[in-house]
C-alpha cells in the first residue's frame, strides 16, 4: 500500500510540473511613423502617391488615420489620402502625422521638384552583431531592386554551426518576429552569400534578425539605418 | 539524414541514470527492476562556448523500466525501456500584449529503448565487467510544427562500456567505488563520444539506506555533422558534451524493495540543458 502511493506521488509530480505554461518576451518598443516612400525628387507637373506606415508599441503596422501636409503648397500640394502633385520647381517638406491621446507621431522627407523623379538612398550598409553566445557576425549591404529587396553578406561574415534551426528574418522589432517577415533558414554560415526577397519595399523594415526557431530565441540582428 | 533536433534533450537523459550500474553482473537467476520517473525543466542551456543562453522552457519526462537479470553468474542482460516520455515547450507570448506569439506544444510517446548485455571479466577484489548497450530509436525523432519535439535521437548507437570497482569499509559502514571508461558509436552523423564515470556509494542504518554520488563525463569527438553539412532546413544540433554531479538514494523500506530519489546536474557543458534534473522511483532487488 506504501508502494502504491509512492508510485501514484511519482505520476502526480509529474503531470503537475509536466503542463505547458508561458513565456514571455521583452518586445516593447517605442511606436513610431514612417514614410515608406523613397524619394529624393519629383518630376514638375507629375503626380506621385506616398505611403507611410504607422508601427505600434510591438512593431505591428496598424491602420490609422493620417494626416498629410506640405511645407510649401505651391510647389508640392499633398492630398489627405497622400497624393502628391508637383506643382513648380523648388524645394519642401512632405510631413505625415498621426495623433493618438495625448501624444503625435511624425515624420517627413526633404523633396525637390525638377526635371524627373529621382528615387533617394536605395543602399545602405550594416553590421551584424550577435546576442547571444554564439558567434554571428559580418556586415552587409542592403539594396533595394527591381522586385524588391536584396541582402548580400560580405566575406567576413561568420556564424556558429552549433545551432540548430537559425533562420533570418526581417522584423519592425528587434527583440520579436511576431509580424516579422522570414527570409529563410541560413544555410550559408561564412563568408559572401546573398537573400533575394521579393515585395518588400525598401525602407519597409527596421532590422535584420538571427532567430533559432527550435529554441525560439533571438541569437543576433543588425540595423537598417536608412 | 533524417531531421534531427537538439540533442540537449536527449543528454540531459544521461546526467541523473536511473541505473544501478556497476561491475557487478547479477547472479544467475536473480535480478534488479525499478519504474522510475526522470524529468528536467530548463530555460537555458550550455551553447558551443560553454556559455549559458535562454530558450523557450523545455521539459522532458520519462517514465521507465529498468530490469538486470542474470543469464549466468557471469552474463547480464541489461534493459532500460522508456515506456511513456513526454516533451513539451510553453507558450512564448509578448509581454506588452500578452498575445502568442508562438504557441506550446507536447508530444507523449515511447523513449527510445536501450539493450545491453554485461559480462563479468574478472572476479575478485575489484571485479571488472564489460557491457555493450544498444541503443534502439524507438522514440519520436521529430514532433510539433517545427519538428522540434522528440523523444528520441533516430539513431542506433552501440556502446562498449569498461567498469571495474570494489567494496570496502569506510568506517563501520560499507561502502562501493566503481568508474567507467566507454566509447559511444552513433550513426546518423551525430559524432562519437567518449564516456567516463565514477560513482561513491555508502550503505547506512544496517545497509537499508545507501547514498551514492556520480560524476559522468561525456566528451564529443566532434566527428559528426553540423548545421552547415547536413540539409539546409535540418533542425540539428550535434558535439554535445558535459560534466555532471549527481546524488542519489536508495532506500529498503522492505527486504527486497525500495525507494529512490535522485538529483543530478551540469558542471559545465556544450549544447546541453543548463538545468538540474531528477528521479525518483521504486524498486525490487532480488539479491537480499
């Protein structure tokens, strides 16, 4: 009878601690607006939409009321919905806001209006930098392309073959992929190798992300300062 | 190759053993059974530097048999069959919205089933015996959406353990010394490894109660594939190696059965859970 009730102490220990519970991740971030519109000039009496994209307290794009405004109507006039027609040659300031409560968000871009319309930055360069143990690190250069975006890693590049299942991600948070976009798993860990991804606009995401997915944590990132 | 997952799970199996172990092949006839229930809950592990990292909480349950029986006096015939072994992660949800973000899951099969066979070498004061265990992927390789839940590594391994050790007193007490040397061999690309072991035992209140403490060494000789060579989407992870401290009791609450509850856990490792584990079980020896 001592043994019986041994064994059934043996079985509830180990349904008790056994049940799958919560993990939880640091993911907050200070919520921000962005144009997502990559120009550096707009051709005279043309047309051009912009976009911009609001990104929550995760980096969840969230639909939202926007309010669009130029420095400088007579050169640049900009509709509520983001139509921008350029109306002489000159220089403004294309700002977008959103309020929520008490607190603005904003952002803007420099545009001239000349002869033709002329995309802005479309390549820039970084570092990937790991945090975790396992090494992961190199730099790279972003560039954006006809399809979309392109990510091509330099000679120095050099990640741990330890881990298993780590998989690259272009996220809005550095500490989450909850809405990230997965490129794919990494199956290139040293030296030059590049990642086509299609669709995706170039100033779309704000970090490129080393994830393990069997363990679900982070192991590195590196920043897109556009 | 079959995908394989972390062998951290798998590894963990080997700090707390259940085993009686030993030199000491049974007698002709008689024997030593134990149910017993093994698990580990860890939110870290030892990664390739030796340093500890997070990962999403991991728990690994195993519910076995374990049997020796004397064929002869000389030759032992060594099961352990891990009849019900679960593996589960938690939830990972966001901790300002508190939404999932990638959801828990479970798996309960069976573990996978080791064989072995020892043989007493040497009689004597210090008895030497030679075991060769086989160990059967019985279990689940590669469970859940990301195949990342396993009960067993998919490999067949095959083992060839040396014990030698003695009894003496220690005091008015009896008490045991015993090491191992073995070479694991494993198939499926995971990495050969080396494996020693030393174990202090001492028999207190009449020899109804014995402690007894393990030190397991596991060594990888780094020989087996790694991310980089096997398929590109292959959840593996190989070159696990660790050093574990363990303590263990055993008590007759009658003549030939008992109680036993043990901890074990990591000194340092390699790609293993940072985490202690336990074991308690019953058993039946039929030797007293």
């Amino acid at each position: 009878m001592k043994n019986l009730k041994f064994i059934i102490l043996i079985i509830g220990v180990g349904l008790f601690t056994s049940c799958i519970k919560d993990d939880f991740v640091e993911d907050t971030i200070e919520a921000t607006l962005r144009i997502t519109t990559n120009l550096e000039s707009i051709e005279i009496n043309s047309k051009f939409q912009f976009d911009a994209m609001y990104l929550n307290n995760v980096g969840q794009e969230t639909d939202v009321q926007l309010e669009w405004s130029s420095s400088d109507p007579d050169v640049i006039s900009i509709s509520d919905d983001g139509l921008a027609e350029a109306i002489s040659l000159g220089t403004a300031i294309i700002s977008v806001t959103y309020t929520e409560a008490d607190k603005r968000y904003e952002d803007e871009i420099s545009l001239s209006v000349g002869e033709a319309t002329v995309q802005g930055v479309n390549r820039i360069s970084g570092n990937i930098t790991s945090t975790s143990s396992y090494v992961l690190e190199g730099a790279f250069v972003y560039s954006e392309t006809s399809s979309g975006v392109d990510v091509a890693f330099m000679e120095d590049y050099n990640a741990s073959t330890a881990l298993p299942g780590l998989y690259l991600y272009l996220s809005n948070n550095r500490n989450s992929i909850a809405d990230a976009l997965e490129i794919g798993a990494v199956e290139t860990f040293s030296g030059v190798h590049l990642y086509s991804i299609d669709n995706v606009a170039f100033n779309e995401y704000k970090y490129l992300v080393y994830f393990c997915k069997p363990f679900n944590v982070k192991v590195g990132d590196g920043a897109l300062n556009f | 190759m079959k995908n394989i997952f972390n062998i951290i799970i798998l590894s963990v199996f080997v700090i707390c053993s259940t085993y009686a172990g030993g030199p000491w092949p049974q007698p002709k006839g008689k024997g030593y059974f134990k149910l017993s229930e093994w698990w580990t809950v860890f939110s870290e592990h030892y990664t390739d530097t030796g340093a500890k990292d997070p990962n999403l909480t991991t728990g690994v349950f195993n519910t076995a048999i374990y049997a020796e029986y004397g064929l002869t006096d000389r030759l032992t015939t060594v099961v352990n069959v891990p009849f019900l072994s679960r593996n589960y992660m938690n939830n990972l949800r966001s901790a300002t919205t508190n939404e999932i973000i990638v959801n828990g899951e479970a798996i309960n099969t069976i573990g996978d089933i080791d064989l072995g066979l020892k043989f007493g070498l040497t009689k004597g004061r210090i008895p030497i015996a030679l075991t060769l265990t086989l160990g059967i992927p019985t279990g689940e390789t590669g469970a859940g959406s990301l195949n990342a839940l396993q009960t067993g590594d998919g490999e067949f391994n095959q083992m060839l353990q040396l014990d030698a050790g003695g009894g003496f007193n220690l005091g008015k007490l009896s008490a045991y010394l015993s090491g191992f040397v073995g070479v694991n061999n494993r198939t499926n690309g995971y990495s050969e490894e080396l494996r020693l072991g030393l174990e202090l035992g001492v028999g207190i209140f009449n020899q109804r109660l014995w402690l007894s403490g393990r030190l397991n060494i596991v060594e990888s000789f780094k020989n087996g594939d790694t991310a980089e060579t096997v398929t590109s989407t292959s959840l593996f992870a190989n070159n696990s190696e660790f050093t574990t401290l363990g303590i263990e009791g055993n008590l007759y609450v009658t003549k030939n059965i008992g109680i036993s509850a043990g901890v074990a856990g990591a000194l340092r490792g390699e790609i293993i859970a940072a985490a202690p584990s336990y074991t308690v079980g019953i058993f039946y020896d039929m030797n007293r």
